[in-house]
C-alpha cells in the first residue's frame, strides 16, 4: 500500500462516499467498540505510566540508603548505638549516618500502633539511617565489622524488599503494555468483523459498482475511509471521557499509597491524544484487510 | 468489438451455451432472442465478463477476456454499457448521483455536472426526475435512467438485457428509439429480448441482425420472425 492510496484514502469524497449507505448497526458497532477501548487504554496507559514512575521511584530513593537495627537491652543501646555510629564514620562509602530521635521513630510505627502507644516502656531497637556516597558501601564488610563490634546491629541495605517491589512495579507496567496490545488486537478483531457485516450486507452495492467498472480500490475505499473515520470519532469520544475519569482520580497523597498516584503527569497527558490516532490506524489496516479479502471472494 | 469462438458455459453440472461463436462488430446492431431459460441473460453476462466460458476463447476490444486481471475487467466493463431488466440502482441514492455511478467510479466525478446530467436525463425524458430516488420511479422511468446509466461513459458497446420486459407498449418503443438512436452514434447495440413485436417494430428503424438461441447454440433468425 503506498503512500498515494493512502492519502487517497484518507481524503474524503462526499460523494464517492455514499455508495454505502450510511447507517446500519456496523456503524453503531464499531463506534461503540472504538469508544469503549479508547476509554479502557486511558485507563492502562494511566496505570502503566503510574507504575513506572513508582519503579523508577523506588529504584532511585532507595538504592542510595540503607537502615542499621540495633537490638540490645535498654542499658546497651546507647552504647551500642555509639559505637555503630563510630563503625560507621569510619567505613568507605558512607556519606553520612544519623540515629533516628524517638519522635521519628514513633511516627514510623504510627501507621500499625496509633497514636496512643506508649513507646518509652516498649523494647523499641534503635536506627540509624545511612546515606550511601560514591563509591557505594561494601555491605559485606561492613556486616563483618558490626558482627565484632556491635553484637546486636542488623544491617538493612533495602535489597531483600526493594527489588521485590521494583520487579512488581516493572511487571505491572509491561502488563500495561499488553493489555493495550490487547485492546488494539480486540479493536482490529471487532472492526474486521463489523465490516465484513457490512460488506456482505452490501454484496448488491458492490456488484452494482462492479457493473459500471469501479475497481477494487475504489470500492474498498469507500468502506475504509467509512469504518477509519467511526472508529476515530468513536475513540475520541472514549479518550475524553477517559480522561475525565482520570481526572477525577484522587490526588496522590501517602496515606493512600499507590493507588491515589495512578493520573497522568506532566506531557503523560499529551499520550492520550495518540490513541484515537492508533484506533484510526488499526480500523484503516482492519478495513483494508476485510475489504480486500472479501473483494476477492466476491470477484 | 467482441467475438465468442466456439464458447460454452456450464453450470451446476448443466451446459447452457454449448459451442457458441458470435462477432459483435462496431456500428452493428443485434436482437438476441428465444425462450426464457434459453441462456440470453448468461449469453450477456459473457459479453460485459461477468462470467468467463468455461471453454472457447472469448476476446472484447482485441483483448482475451479470461486474462484479464480484476483492474482490467473493470476498465473494460466502462467500455460496455449495460442495462439490465432489474435496472440495479443503488436506492440510496438519486437518479442523478445513480446515473453518474460510473463517471464516480472512474475518477470523474467532477465531470458530472448538474446541467450534463439534466441534458442526458431529458434526452431519455427524466430530466424533471435528477432527485428522485429509484423506488419512486414507474418501471418505463427505471428503465430510461438505466438506458443513462448506460451511456454516460460513452461506451463502444450498449448491451441491453430484456430492457422492455416490464413496461407497455408504448414505453418499449420509447426505449427502442433510444437504442436505436444510440446505434446511430455509432455504439454497437445488443437487445436481448423474448418480445418478437419489438423486433418487428425495429425493422422499420434499424438495419439489425436477429440472433436466436435454441438449444444451447446461437443460430441466425430466419424470416419467420
């Protein structure tokens, strides 16, 4: 298909045009179904786009830190805890180390115990947080030094929880991507059937255009340009109330986690624009594929 | 123009035309006649190449139809003008666009102006009937808007399938003269017709060759028409 059928096709001739008649339920068909999709991929491309600003987002603040966890008796912990921080002055890699007041650590644990929670009389373990610097720590070594040093410390370099979530998150937003591939694939399917539906229930047109000597071309362009144009404005619809659903999702706070930083961000918004474009695209391809197959079973 | 040598035609296990060789030469003008059932519509259709022979070599403008590619066919049905018995209109759309179908589908759409179409319209008596839809015309108007149909592009052929079949007298000898008016252009002009009075009218008018197909074969009409 070269460019000149394309632009011939996308070129609208109001009379070559109403060789097919202009309505039926293959018209209502694949404006719905446009709609629909375009309205689902905001959606996906909303989730997956949020997913990989959280990947990236857990990937970034928390490689760069790690949690030292004393746990000793109460008259220890001071003494402990000192000596940890003087470990940790002394090792390479560490840019710098502070031991968490009560108040911080109170406010971590608020989340599971309330507000009420008398904190002072708990065995609560001190900890300390440590800023990695460049070159990156030596986890290893330092586990072996605080092992002599300071009996009760456990290092938490973030590893063990972090490439978890970053791994959801990635797998989260290639599932996305799918989902999307799969609403273009369900998108060309439900075309491809609308308008073969439309091609067949239309035989005596095409065998009257035959008649008088129209090509192929011709008549496949009419049925293509038709079936592009539904499934553009069909998907334009879907787009804007998609995005008017976005819009009204929560803003994204702490308290609600993940699921309040699902929206669009920044030129995320322009994205959206593409997708009644992609629908155009796959009913155009759709269209084209039914019209010529079915062209030649009618021939 | 067109030529049939030694052409049959089967269907469903049936032969209909069985060895048939007929010459359509330029400026001639042909009654093709017989039975209903007999094969004139299939004899028609093998002309305009809506069916290919099953045997027998079939050419139209020099050309062996059975090699042509579905392009190829299509330029070549612009060179035949054909008005079938059911007219076939597109009933969606007026008689104007209807009549201009094929100055649409061959890229010339611009040249289908409204005052053009209103001359070639009153030329067969519709010209007061451009916006009208199909259905809300009587049979003898479907049949002369086919008759415009026909002859938009000019075509070197006209084939005209019992064009006369469903209306009156008077309205047959209306279409008649068009036909024969058309031949006078110049156009080759076949009429497929089971009415014998129409060809005996035509006598008066045209210089034509009867054609009879009986049994399967296209013989030359004698004068017991």
């Amino acid at each position: 298909m070269n460019k000149e059928i394309i632009q011939n096709l996308l070129q609208r001739d109001a009379r070559a045009d109403r060789v097919v008649p202009p309505t039926g339920y293959t018209a209502h068909l694949t404006l719905f179904v446009s709609g629909a999709m375009a309205f689902l991929a905001v959606f996906v491309l909303a989730l997956s786009l949020a997913s990989g600003r959280l990947a990236d987002r857990w990937a970034t603040e928390l490689a760069g830190a790690a949690t030292l966890r004393i746990n000793a008796p109460a008259d220890q912990l001071a003494a402990q805890t000192e000596a940890a921080l003087t470990v940790l002055s002394q090792t390479p890699g560490v840019a710098s180390a502070r031991a968490l007041t009560t108040e911080e650590q109170a406010a971590l644990l608020l989340p599971w115990f309330g507000p009420d929670l008398p904190l002072d009389t708990l065995p609560i373990p001190q900890l300390i947080e440590i800023i990695e610097g460049d070159p990156g720590l030596d986890t290893a070594g330092l586990r072996l030094r605080l092992g002599a040093e300071v009996p009760g410390a456990v290092l938490d370099d973030h590893t063990r929880w972090r490439e978890p979530l970053v791994d959801a998150a990635m797998s989260l937003r290639r599932l996305g991507w799918v989902s999307i591939l799969l609403i273009g694939g369900a998108t060309a399917a439900m075309v491809t059937l609308a308008a073969n539906a439309s091609l067949a229930a239309n035989a005596q047109i095409i065998e009257v255009l035959r008649l008088v000597g129209a090509r192929d071309s011709f008549i496949a362009r009419a049925f293509v340009r038709r079936f592009t144009y539904r499934a553009f404005f069909g998907a334009v619809v879907g787009v804007l109330l998609g995005m008017t659903g976005v819009l009204l999702l929560p803003e994204a706070s702490d308290e609600g986690g993940f699921l309040t930083g699902l929206g669009l961000r920044g030129v995320g918004w322009l994205l959206p624009a593409l997708i009644p474009l992609l629908g155009a695209a796959v009913a155009f391809l759709a269209t084209w594929t039914a019209a010529s197959r079915k062209l030649k079973e009618l021939s | 123009m067109i030529e049939l040598e030694n052409v049959s035609y089967t269907y469903g296990g049936g032969e209909l035309l069985s060895d048939v060789s007929l010459q359509l030469q330029s400026g001639s003008f042909h009654f093709l006649t017989g039975p209903s059932g007999a094969g004139k519509t299939t004899l028609l259709k093998l002309c305009y190449g809506a069916l290919l022979p099953t045997s027998g070599r079939l050419s139209a403008f020099g050309e062996n139809v059975a090699g042509l590619d579905r392009d190829q066919m299509a330029l070549l049905r612009r060179r035949i003008g054909v008005v079938h018995q059911d007219c076939r209109f597109l009933d969606h759309m007026t008689v104007a666009e209807n009549v201009s179908l094929p100055l649409m589908v061959s890229g010339q759409a611009e040249a289908a102006k409204r005052e053009d179409l209103s001359e070639l319209l009153s030329w067969v008596g519709l010209g007061s009937r451009l916006d009208a839809l199909p259905p809300e015309l009587s049979g003898g108007e479907r049949q002369r808007a086919a008759v415009a149909r026909a002859v938009i592009l000019s075509p070197d052929v006209v084939l005209a399938d019992e064009p006369t079949g469903n209306v009156d007298w008077e309205m047959s000898q209306r279409l008649l003269r068009l036909l024969v008016e058309l031949n006078r252009m110049g156009k080759t002009v076949l009429i497929a017709t089971h009415d014998l009075s129409l060809i005996r009218a035509a006598k008066s008018h045209v210089q034509a060759r009867v054609l009879r197909i009986s049994q399967r074969q296209v013989q030359l009409a004698g004068a017991d028409l």
